[in-house]
C-alpha cells in the first residue's frame, strides 16, 4: 500500500500522512501479534529468574533499533539483584512490550532520547524501571486499561500495556506509570523476590529464549519500517540479522560474509528480477541461490511464477502471518542441514 501511495504523486503533506500511516500498521501489526503470542501461552511455568539476564536478552534484541533511532540506552543493573520467582519467557515479553512503547513515544516527538534501565530493591520486591525521554503520558492512571489510547500517531492500540499489567499480576506483582519531574515517563515494574537468597550455581541465569532459527540470516528490504518488523520477528525467534537496503549493499554482503539463508524483497526498487537475482548469486555464490526466500507485495507475474516453480524457490506474499515467515526461514536452514548430513554421509562412506 504504501509504495503504491508513494508514487502517485501526492503533496508533501500527504506523503508524510502517508508515510506515518504506514508505520502505525506496522506497530499495530506487532502489538497484536504480541497479542496473539499471549493468548495462546499456557499457564506461566514459574521458576527463579535471574531478571538481570532476562533484562539484558530482551534489551539485546532492540539495541540495534535504538542505535539507529538515536536513542541512547542507559543501564544501571546490580549484578546482585535477587532471584524472583517468574516465567522468564512472560517477562521477556512484559519488558520487550515497555521497551517498543517507549522507543515509540520518543521517536514521536524528538530525533532522538535516551532511555534508562535500571533495577533495585524495594522491601520483598525486585524492581525493574524504564525511565523515556519522550512527552510522558497524558493520563497514568489510564495507560492500562484494555484499548486505552491516545489520538497521537505512534502509541498503538494500548493492547499491548494492558496485557503487560495481566501478566505481572499473575506473578503477584504490580506495574505503576507515572511522569517524572525532569519530563518524560516512568514504568516500574516490581515482583516478589524468591525465597532463595541467590540462583542455584547450576542455573546461574534463567533459560535462554527458545530459538527456533539457529543461523545467519541476510534481510533485504527497500522499506525501513517493514525491515524493522521482519528484523525484529526474525531476531525474536532467534536468528543472527543482517539487513541491507540497497542492492550494492546485499551483493557486498554476499560476497564478504557467509549466511544460512537470505530473505529478499523481490521487487527491490531498480534492483534486478528474482530470476536475474537467482543467477547472479550462482556464479557469484554457488549455493546461495538454493537458501533464498522471496517476499512480494504485489501479485506476480506469470513468467516469474513460472520461474519460481522451476527452482524450487520459496516465496511468500505480503502481508503475510509472523509464523509463515519463521516457517519458512526455518524449512531454508533445515534443507540446508539435511544436505550437510548427506555430504558428510558420502564423505564418510568413500
């Protein structure tokens, strides 16, 4: 939609509306994503957590946005903070849920912010506040109520705090907004210390996320925004990212490091056809073109179908569900261990 609406020659004011109509679908895309992930999570699987290293997971898999968006991240985790008793995987998805909220608010109104992290304790309870630079909040004690929302372009649909106050609930918590004297908002999350005065030596830290994608993955993308998304449901089931925006950066990518798998636009702007693309990493990259998974927006052509078919080259059409992205990136690396096993098997046998 957007790059249909881009080229039809609209007025500057209308390309910007245009523009920041898209990226609130992309952010409304995310935050019902996230709550679809939720409602279909069993009973949380409580254990003691080490929250600092949950915190400093889920603070990984966003540093990359915050750097680009001039956010710079402060952190300030004792490496004492005591265990709580937590599901690690609902956690992770409360702050990554903070986070998203706070790095929009900021980019809202500035070019640029500073977020700080940081944790303490407070009576039996483990502290965790996420301390914006943006506007603040219009009304705390409303922020999450289910839908609540204010007109600003970039707040969501306010699914996503009110699933974040259910579940820290459910751990016998409590969430509290409020904006801070200096400007901007604060969001403190406090939960039940364990009992147990430090972590098993055995499990030092909570389970890492479960990773679904173990692999290099390149991602090429002409639109910031859906490169955005893409990156961050990739890097959240577990794949090591690389984006590129351009067609010299991909072929440089291509040719000066090794990936499991490439998932490209199929029409990048001025860029060459899938099947140009598929010969050229041929000769460039023998065995690529074999771990290449195409996205499309619009409808392709007959001879392009055609072509796809022939190769055996998946591809997927936009927009498409989260899980057929992560299942087909995940079918690629598969394919791609199995052909290891049977070389390694000939190998062997001669």
């Amino acid at each position: 939609m957007h790059n249909c609406l881009e080229g039809a020659g609209l007025d500057h004011r209308s390309a910007d509306y245009v523009k920041k109509l898209f990226k609130q679908a992309q952010r409304t895309h995310r935050v019902v994503q996230n709550l679809l992930s939720f409602a279909r999570q069993r009973k949380p699987q409580k254990q003691d957590v080490d929250l600092k290293r949950v915190l400093e997971e889920t603070l990984t898999l966003r540093e990359y946005d915050l750097k680009v968006s001039n956010i710079a991240l402060e952190r300030d985790l004792p490496e004492d903070m005591p265990p709580v008793l937590g599901d690690p995987h609902q956690l992770e998805q409360v702050f990554l849920n903070v986070i998203n909220n706070a790095l929009d608010a900021m980019l809202e109104s500035n070019s640029s912010g500073v977020l700080k992290v940081r944790g303490f304790r407070k009576n039996n309870f483990v502290c965790v506040e996420f301390d914006d630079s943006g506007p603040g909040i219009k009304d705390p004690s409303r922020i999450f109520d289910p839908f609540y929302t204010t007109k600003t372009v970039g707040k969501g649909t306010g699914l996503g705090l009110s699933i974040c106050y259910g579940i820290i609930k459910e751990h016998g918590g409590e969430i509290v907004a409020r904006n801070r004297e200096e400007g901007g908002a604060a969001i403190e999350i406090r939960l039940p210390a364990s009992e147990k005065k430090e972590l098993p030596a055995v499990a030092a830290s909570s389970p890492r996320r479960e990773s679904l994608l173990k692999g290099r993955v390149l991602l090429v993308e002409d639109e910031e925004a859906v490169l955005e998304f893409e990156r961050d449901v990739l890097v959240g089931a577990g794949a090591d990212v690389t984006t590129s925006l351009s067609m010299d950066d991909t072929k440089q990518h291509l040719q000066n490091s090794s990936f499991d798998v490439m998932v490209m636009n199929g029409r990048m702007p001025g860029g060459p056809s899938a099947a140009e693309m598929y010969r050229w990493m041929s000769d460039h990259c023998s065995g690529m073109e074999k771990r290449l998974l195409l996205t499309f927006s619009t409808v392709t052509d007959q001879e392009t179908r055609r072509f796809l078919q022939e190769q055996n080259v998946p591809s997927l059409a936009k927009p498409f569900e989260v899980a057929d992205l992560i299942s087909q990136v995940l079918g690629l690396l598969q394919r791609e261990d199995a052909a290891d096993q049977k070389a390694a098997a000939a190998s062997s046998g001669g």
